[in-house]
C-alpha cells in the first residue's frame, strides 16, 4: 500500500507482509464477527470499516462470520438484519458467509487434542469455588482438578458431551498458568455444559466452547491473517496466542485491537439497546432515536454519511468519545448536497393575499436544489390562501423580528412574491386565525421590479388549496445526560423525557404526496427530513426530521 498516512493497523500489516514477515507473499484475510443477539449498531460500522476497509486497501478478503458460540438468546431475524444492514453501509463479503456454529465438530477435535498434550482438562469446581479458588494479584489460583489423569479427562470430556451431566457439573480448563498476572490465562474454562437449543444446531451440542476458546480456532479454520478486534479482547490476547500455538490449526491469526467507537448522549452497547427495546422505552430497534443501523436509516441518515463519519474519526488504539454533533454534521454535508429542497408548514397558519384576485391560481418555478445543478426546478402552485409557520406572524414584534406583522417590513414569500402585513383575524377567545398581507403582483419570483431593498425575512409557504397533509415527527438526544454509557451511571434514568414531538396536520407541497421511503429532503428553514420506512402510507404520510438546520458542531 502507497499511502503515506497509515494507521497503527496498517502499520502491524506491512510489517507482516513484509520480506520475511509472518504473511510473506499473502492475501490479507480480515473477518467481521458480529453476535447475532441484537441490531448492529454505528459502534459496527467502525468495526466493518477496518475489518472490511483494511482487507480492500490490501487487495485482501474479508469474510463474515456470525459469531454465534454462544447459544442463549441467538435469532434468525437478528442474522437476517445484520446483513441487510451491511449491505446497506455498502460492504460485502461475497458468497463467505460462515456460521462459528458450523466449527463445533473441528473445535470439540482440538479440545480433545490438548486434553491428549496434557494442556487440558475437566474440571469440577462449582462457579462459586471457581470464584473463590481465582485468587488475587499477590496470590495464585488453586485448581484442585489439573492434574487429573488425561485418560479420566479424556472420558468424562466425552461423558459431558453426550449428555451425562447437569449444568455445571464439569467443565473443561485449559492447563496455563494458575500465577499469571493476566487473569485469564489462569486455567480458563474452554468448554461449559448447557442444555439449551441452539438457533443452528438444535440439541445436538450440550457443551459449549467459550469465546477465547473458540473464536481463534474459527479464525484459523478460515485462513484469516488479521483478526482486528475492539480494546476489550486485548488482555484475551495471550489466550488467543496460546490456543493458536497449542492446538494443530492449518493457520496462525494475529489478533490486533483498536478502540471503541463512543458517541456522547448515547449507548452503544446491544445489552443496552435491547433493554430500550425490552422495556418499550423506544418503538423498538429500528426507533429513530436508536444509534442501531436500522434507527438511523429510518431516522433519515444516509449509508455515506455514516461511512463517513467513521472514516473521519479515524482508527486509533486509544478510546475517545465523539461528539454526537459530529455525526449530525457529517449528515448535514452529505444532505445539503443531495437533498431535494421542498417547503413544509409544520405549526400552519392561514395567510390570505388579501389582494389576490379569488379563485385564481398559477404555478411558479422553485429551484430542486441551489448546490446542485443539475436539479433543475419544480412548480408549485401559488393562490390567494396559503399557509405559513405560525411563528412566522406576531400580532406585536420583539425586537428585531424582521417577519410579518401588521405594520412591519416587506417580507418574501420563497419564490413567490413580496408581500406586507395589513393585520389579522381572531375567534372569540382572541387567538389568530388568519394572517392578511397585501402583495406586490410585479414582484413575481420574489424580486422587486424597481430593485427596492426587501428588509423583512424570507419565509416559506404552502399553497392552501393544493398542498398535502403530514404528520411529521421531530427528535431530540434520547439521553439528556452526555454519558449514558458510564460505568457508574444508570443509563435510564439518563433518558431524555422529551425527545420525540409528533406534529400532526403539517401542510406540505403537493409533490411531496408522493414520496417514499428513503427519499430526503430539505424542508426550508426546518431541516433535513425523510418519509418514515415504516409508518408511512398513501394518504397517511409520516416525515421524521433527521437533523436540524443549525449546525452545533464546532470544528
Ligand atoms: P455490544 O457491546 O454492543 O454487544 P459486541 O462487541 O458484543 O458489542 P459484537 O456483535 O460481538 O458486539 O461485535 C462485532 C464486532 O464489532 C466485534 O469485533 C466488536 O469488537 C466490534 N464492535 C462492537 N461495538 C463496537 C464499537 N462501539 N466500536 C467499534 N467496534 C465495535
Ligand atoms: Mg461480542
């Protein structure tokens, strides 16, 4: 690879590719392992750029794996949504597809291979003696079981696996080391019994390999060169070496750990974002409050925003936490660019061109989108009723409001036409229902014909009598604390009360009757929104605003 500007990983890649390096003249071999118990999330989209990204930077491969060891709360649909989320972040693995599963028969092989080497064997400690026995850092583990004879190993391994024991009962410990100062290479449990059925395998297995254990075995089974992994597995390093090295696998992985990815006022963590989901704290795992990859794509973020925002933040061994503000940004550029401006009245008010001839309509020409040219315009039609933000009038300004009010300046109605404000109509209780403004008929498009200067604002509208309805939804943090995510905190009671307001009755551009999901839009003033992949109907249309205008990312 050419370029000047490596990360640590790539660093670690070279020097293994390199003249007489552990993969001389091979082809990088990366591995994305994702556990089927829950949606991914954007945490995984960091993940899948390394894992992926790295292995197409080296002309390489990568391979996807579901890391399904782990028998206990493991589902079809979550396989299903992983890879659809994938697909959609535009990543492949062609047809290298695998289970961990499916290496149950090989990896009960090696287990019974290190109990003949004499660096296994069964165990029969209870999970409290377990605890007990583990010692501290001045003091070594005892295990009264590791000298067990191989041929007594060797049959009781055998026993657990056809079923023999309860739960508990026995397990199999790898023979390492009882003073390590790394936890655990302090005799670790390989194999534990568990009589529960497994997604794939049904109720053939009732012993189960545990993660360090099983996770190199696979990595070594499918020829992966670089097992590129978060933080946590760092100090699971020596195990992952020392399963490599001692049992007979056709190839020699090396691990490397990167940090995770953090965002403020959020969780990224499946156990947490389950519970959400559990406890109907959201709609469920693709709430667009959710960070999860099928959240933020019903929430309106876009495949490329999300690459990009992980690409940006780069790949370091440190961990940080980014700011949520970031990915909003990286949303907003990518939006800005691409999304079809519309107008949408999302608090309506009724404004009447008191001068409008009745009856009478036409269509003007609005730009699609001032950052791309190739857009083109749109008609939208224009008559004497439209509607208007209702923050948009005050029957008396604060200071400085530069828009309509009775007696205040000329104001722009978007691509229209100029108008003022004469004054209003109210019901009984004194409360405006209809703004009245007189227009200019010779500044059609927006513009003056004498070049006079407009000093009021620039507002948008909708036609009354040619315009659809929407409910629109508007999100906020789902925690109003910025680290849900510590160790010390309770990340519920961290939950923003107020980060869902649905508007119903909005007024928008008739165009819009039309839109699906995933299309995008700038809704004037108001901010990036989509349709709603899942609420949205003909005739019941949803938009969820994605992102904000105003960006609070400071650079
Ligand atoms: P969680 O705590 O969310 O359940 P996990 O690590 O258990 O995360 P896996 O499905 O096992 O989830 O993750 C698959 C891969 O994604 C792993 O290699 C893991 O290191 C990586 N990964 C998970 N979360 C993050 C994150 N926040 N940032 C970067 N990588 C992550
Ligand atoms: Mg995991």
């Amino acid at each position: 690879m050419e370029e000047l500007n490596k990360n640590f990983i790539e660093n670690f890649i070279d020097e293994d590719l390199s003249e007489g390096g552990r993969c001389e003249g091979m082809r990088v071999h990366t591995r994305f392992p994702p556990e089927p118990n829950g949606y991914l999330h954007i945490g995984h989209c960091k993940a899948l750029i390394i894992d992926f990204g790295t292995a197409e930077k080296y002309g390489g491969i990568c391979n996807l794996r579901m890391d399904d060891t782990n028998p206990a709360k493991e589902d079809t649909e979550y396989v299903d949504a992983i890879q659809e989320d994938i697909h959609w972040l535009g990543f492949d693995w062609g047809d290298r597809f695998f289970y961990g599963s499916d290496y149950f028969e090989q990896t009960y092989e090696y287990a019974v291979e290190l109990i003949k080497k004499g660096l296994a064997y069964v165990c029969e400690l209870t999970p409290e003696q377990f605890k007990e026995y583990r010692g501290d850092v001045t003091k070594p583990a005892v295990s009264p079981y590791r000298d067990r004879p191989i041929e007594e190993s060797l049959d009781l391994f055998n026993r657990m696996k056809n079923g023999e024991f309860p739960e508990g009962k026995y397990t199999l410990r790898a023979k390492i080391d009882l003073a390590s100062g790394n936890f655990n290479m302090r005799d670790p449990v390989l194999y534990r019994i568990r009589y529960i059925e497994h997604h794939r395998q049904g109720t053939k297995w009732c012993i189960f390999p545990m993660y360090d254990f099983a996770h190199p075995i696979q990595d070594a089974l499918e020829g992966i060169t670089h097992s590129l992994c978060s933080l946590e597995y760092e100090d699971h390093r020596p195990l992952y070496d020392w399963v490599i090295n001692n049992v007979s696998v056709p190839s020699k992985p090396r691990q490397i750990e990167f940090a995770r990815l953090g965002i403020n006022y959020t969780v990224l963590s499946k156990r947490k974002l389950r519970r959400l989901v559990e406890e109907g704290r959201v709609s469920g795992w693709d709430d667009p409050r959710m960070p999860t990859l099928c959240g933020l794509r019903r929430r309106g973020y876009t495949a490329a925003s999300i690459r990009n925002f992980c690409e940006r933040i780069g790949v370091a061994k440190v961990p940080n936490t980014v700011e949520y503000a970031f990915l909003e940004h990286c949303l907003r550029e990518d939006l800005n660019e691409h999304a079809q401006r519309a107008m949408a009245v999302l608090k309506p008010i009724k404004l009447t061109i008191t001068n409008y001839p009745e009856g009478q309509s036409e269509e003007l020409e609005i730009e699609n989108n001032p950052n791309d040219p190739e857009a083109g315009v749109r008609k939208v039609s224009f008559s004497r009723e439209l509607w208007i933000e209702s923050e948009d009038f005050l029957e008396t300004p604060v200071p400085k409001y530069k828009r309509l009010y009775p007696g205040g300046p000329e104001c722009r109605l978007k691509g229209a036409y100029l108008i003022t404000c004469t004054g209003c109509v109210k019901d009984e209780n004194g409360n405006v229902t209809e703004v009245l403004a007189t227009y200019d008929p010779d500044s059609r498009g927006g513009d003056p014909a004498d070049g006079r200067k407009v000093k009021g604002a620039t507002i948008h509208w909708v036609d009354a009598n040619n315009c659809v309805d929407a409910e629109v939804r508007q999100y906020s943090n789902l925690f109003s604390d910025p680290d849900p995510d510590a160790a010390d905190k309770d990340f519920i009671s961290c939950m923003n009360p107020d980060s869902l307001e649905i508007l119903t009755g909005c007024k928008l551009e008739k165009m819009l009757e039309s839109a699906v999901a995933p299309a995008h839009f700038q809704f004037l003033r108001m901010g990036y929104f989509c349709v709603d992949n899942r609420d949205s109907a003909p005739g019941h249309l949803v938009f969820n605003r994605a992102v904000a205008l105003k960006d609070s990312f400071k650079k």
